[in-house]
C-alpha cells in the first residue's frame, strides 16, 4: 500500500535532492519500502555508467546501506528500491537521490510503501471476510473530499444495517472499525461476517459524517 507519492517535473540531482519528507502518525509503528523512479521519455537521466544512489534518513540520521546502482550506456532511466526501515511513531522519514553531474533537468516519482506484515490484532471485527478500501473495486472506499485530495485519520465504523436503519448507533452497535492514512486508505481492514452494512466515515471539522451501504458475501 503506497503511504506516500511525490512526483517531481525537471529537477536537479546532480548533488543531494530532496525527494520527499514523511511523518509517521500512526498508532503503531510500521515498516516502510522507499522506491524512487529516475528519468523518463522527455527528462532522462544520462546513464553512462554513473552510480545513482538513494538515501533514507530517520530523524535527520541516514539509515545504512545506502541503495546504490551503476546504470549502464544507454540505459536512460532506472528504478531503485530502499530496504525494509522500521518507523517508529512521530519518526520524521526522508528521502534523498543523488545522480550524475548533468542530471540537472529530471523528472523523477519517489514513493513509500506500507511493507508492515499484517498482524492478527490488525484484522478489527469477528467475521471471516476481509474488507477494506477495495470493497467493491479498487479503492472504491478510499476517502477523498469534493476536489479528489485524500483525507487523512477519517473514522470508519461498520453497524449492521438493521441496526443503523432502526438507529442503533451507540458504541455497543459497532461491529468493526477502521481509520484512512494519508492517501485515504483504510490503514487496516475490518473482518466482517457476510451481510449487509452500513459504514459511518466521518471526521470532526473535515469529513462531513456519510453513511456508505455494503454488502458483504
């Protein structure tokens, strides 16, 4: 699950660029996998044999070793992976790349993923079926306001529509709960019997609360 994006127009990475900066907010910590995609058709990197490296820091401190990789003649673009690094929680994760001396007008996208294993006590709710923002089709349950921005740390909770349709609402009616990161996905699924559902998302001062209909099977 990609817990971050940046996409960069004709930048300069000749020396150390900044690719992007993320604070962890979560309730636990998790393991994250940085990629980061150098040149394309219309701003390529220069290749020739230059050595491209990618450095991640926690905190202001660089995690070793560093991910490095010569790129051959001809070879016009690349993509280099980061190894598996554990944040913790307020953990202030950065990503740097550094290419050749003419890399001066790059296009490059740098991402990090979720690579945390799930964990049982992750799966929130009783049922055998796990649901999550790709109810339906894919992400049609990611949260995002009226201009498409994901809006991250919405509440989610599931009722049974019998009981949201009688108003039973309270905190005793929940069956399962989930909460979106900052790309508006759920951060972790709920595991639900099969039925019918009615999901509440909301969140105080920038989520209006919406009721969503499910079916589970």
């Amino acid at each position: 699950m990609i817990i971050t994006r940046v996409v960069h127009a004709g930048v300069d990475i000749s020396s150390a660029f900044s690719l992007l900066t993320y604070t962890h907010s979560g309730a636990k910590p998790i393991s994250v996998l940085p990629r980061v995609e150098l040149g394309d058709s219309s701003k390529p990197i220069l290749g020739q044999g230059n050595v491209y490296d990618v450095t991640t820091k926690i905190n202001g401190a660089i995690i070793t070793p560093l991910s490095k990789l010569k790129v051959p003649v001809g070879q016009t673009e690349a993509v280099l992976m980061g190894r598996d690094v554990v944040v913790a929680i307020g953990d202030v994760v950065a990503l740097l790349v550094t290419g050749a001396a003419q890399d001066t007008d790059i296009n490059v996208i740098a991402s990090l993923f979720d690579a945390t294993p799930a964990q049982i006590e992750d799966f929130i709710g009783t049922g055998a079926v796990v649901i999550d923002h790709n109810h339906g089709s894919t992400d049609n349950l990611t949260v995002l306001n009226g201009s498409s921005v994901a809006i991250d740390n919405v509440s989610i909770r599931a009722y049974l529509k019998t009981d949201w349709d009688s108003g039973k609402r309270g905190d005793q009616y929940v069956v399962a709960t989930a909460r979106t990161n900052a790309s508006g996905q759920w951060r972790d699924p709920m595991m639900l019997d099969t039925g019918t559902y009615s999901l509440l998302f909301f969140k105080q001062g920038a989520y209006e609360p919406k009721s969503v209909e499910i079916t589970v099977t």
